[in-house]
C-alpha cells in the first residue's frame, strides 16, 4: 500500500488510518479534536449539535460547530427525533460549518435526549431512521453517517435491521457502539454484533466500545473484521493512543509536552474560563503518577493560568 492509498473510503472521503476518536458531548471540543487528530485520529466527529438548538438558533451551538481546516475530515454530528425538522437543520448546519461528512446521532441514552425520541429512542422506530437518511442523502452531496447502539434494550436488539435502513437509504458507514441504551455505559461492551454488522453490510463499519489498549485495538479488528476503530474514554486518559501508544509507552517528558500544549489551545479558544474546563483532562492526564490527593485537588482548584502551569511544572520536574 503507499502512503496516499486509504485505508478506506466513506462514501467519497478517503480515510487515512483506522483509529478514530469518538464523539463525546462536553469532552471532544475543539482543542481536544485538533490534539486528538495530531496525534493521529484518522478524522474527527464533532459532539451532537442539536436540531432543535439549530432552529431555534441557540447561541450556545455554534461553539460547538468550531473546527480548524486541519482538523479535516471533520463530521458533523446532529441530534433529533423529527426527520423534517432534522433536515432544516442540517440544511442550516451544512451551509455554515461545511463539514465533510454529516453523522447521526442513534446512540445517545441521556434521558432528556431519549424521552423526546432522539438519539438511541430512535433505535425503537428503524423506520424513522429509513426517512431520515432518505431525506439527508437525498438533499447533501456529502456523505451521511449513522452511530448507533446495538438497540433500546435486551428484548429490542435492533442493530441488524437499524445497520441496514442506514444502508439501504443511502447511508456511507455505521459505527456500532457495542451496548443497548439500557447499558447505558455499564457492564462490557460486546463486540459479536459489530462482527455481523460488518458481515451484513458492504458500506464500512466503525467498532466501538471499551478499547483501551493498543492490544484492544488488534483484537477488536480480529474479532469484528471492522474498518475501523472508535476510541472514546481512554482518549481522555491516552490520546497517544492514536499514534498506537499505550500510556505506559509515553514518557513523562512527552506527555508534559502535549500537556501544556493541550493547555494553551483550551486558553486561546476558552479564555480564562479554559482552566476550568481543563481540569477533567488535567486529572486524566496526572492520574499515572503518584501524586498526593491534596496536592492533586489543589491543582485542580487552582484558577489562574500561570499558578496551574507552575504547579504542572513542579510535579513534572520531581518525578
Ligand atoms: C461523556 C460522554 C459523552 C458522549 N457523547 C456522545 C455524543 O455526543 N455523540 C455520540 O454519538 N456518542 C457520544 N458518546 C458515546 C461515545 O462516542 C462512545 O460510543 C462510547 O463512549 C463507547 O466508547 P468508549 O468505550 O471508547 O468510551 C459519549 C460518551 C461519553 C462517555
């Protein structure tokens, strides 16, 4: 294979790579995809944008949409029970970000997302899910994208039929979370139906669901023969992951390094509000070594800058 050659295609984007970072509201916010592209994301999703907020023009999404050229290509992923509405939306969202691929959100099982039919309520109603994708690859030239779950809960196990309406209406690649809604994240992930997903369909399957090491990762494709693999939590704990590196192979040099990289980029695009947002990272980042809970929590409250990158300093250079 040459360097050029994808490693696959959704739909007419060309893929470089099979590891991918999973969408994650509230954690995959700009910053967090420029890094996790860097350091070899094969592409990026952005969090679920609502519909709903779109409409209703919501100052909060835009924040949401916010992407750098490099981070391309960048999914957009929309959220919503209504397949008319859903579109307006997506009309909208397409126009403005311009965004490579646009992905539904089938999987999300917050209950103020679910009680309202959206995110993985959907999975209850495949046929909604047809008229959605009929309705989006009807309207975009870009590709349209489904992230599902394996279904509603053990007596709704609607991953076959959901995986292929997505196809069968046109869409380019399903990723398949391995848990019912009802799981929510809890129990282990199960990877056999990611494998007859993969068997079942000829558009490509992205994996997901408690990967964490390098030798997940080889296992995962093992067992499922998936395209490719999502990697959502042990992103936040590794995102060296996607340059194959466990975080047992990064050494307290580097992670320093992209540390404070990870750092300024949440300054510049927050502002001082950045080094709150910073801290659920921050704390992934400390947890290998064995830092005292005091002086761990009091870095966690620090609220300026330059105490925060102090302090950070400090703790690198004693370890
Ligand atoms: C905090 C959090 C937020 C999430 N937000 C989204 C989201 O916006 N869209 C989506 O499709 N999945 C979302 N997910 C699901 C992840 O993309 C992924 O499917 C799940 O975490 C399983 O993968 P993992 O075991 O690698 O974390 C979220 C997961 C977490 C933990």
């Amino acid at each position: 294979m040459t360097p050029q050659e994808p490693t696959f295609m959704i739909g007419s984007v060309p893929i470089h790579g099979d590891l991918i970072l999973a969408p994650m509201d509230g954690l995959t916010d700009q910053p967090f995809r420029d890094l996790c592209r860097r350091l070899g994301s094969a592409m990026v999703v952005t969090e679920f944008i609502n519909a709903l907020d779109v409409i209703e023009e919501n100052p909060r999404y835009p924040k949401r949409t916010r992407f750098k050229d490099e981070q391309r290509p960048l999914a957009l992923q929309i959220l919503g029970n209504d397949p008319q509405r859903m579109l307006t939306a997506a009309i909208q969202l397409v126009k403005e970000v311009q965004p490579d691929i646009l992905d539904v959100n089938l999987g999300c099982q917050s209950k103020n997302v679910t009680a309202r039919g959206a995110g993985a309520a959907l999975l209850r109603t495949p046929a909604k899910i047809g008229q959605i994708f009929a309705l989006l690859t009807r309207e975009f030239s870009i590709p349209v994208t489904g992230k599902i779950r394996l279904g509603w809960d053990e007596e709704s196990l609607t991953y076959l039929e959901v995986a292929k309406t997505i196809q069968d209406n046109g869409g380019a690649l399903v990723a398949v979370h391995g848990r019912t809604r009802k799981q929510a994240y809890r129990g282990q992930a199960r990877w056999e139906p990611i494998r007859e997903v993969k068997q079942a369909l000829q558009i490509p399957v992205i994996g997901n669901g408690d990967v964490r090491t390098t030798a997940d990762i080889a296992r995962i494709k093992a067992e499922t023969g998936c395209d490719a693999v999502m990697i959502g939590r042990a992103a936040v704990a590794n995102p060296w992951i996607f340059s194959r590196r466990d975080r047992g192979q990064v050494d307290p040099q580097a992670a320093e390094q992209t540390i404070f990289a990870h750092f300024d980029a949440m300054l510049a695009f927050y502002g001082e509000p950045g080094v709150t947002t910073f801290r659920k990272y921050l704390k992934a980042y400390l947890a290998p070594y064995a830092i005292p809970r005091e002086r761990l929590l009091a870095l966690l409250k620090m609220k300026d800058p330059a105490s925060v990158r102090a302090e950070i300093a400090r703790i690198f250079s004693e370890l």
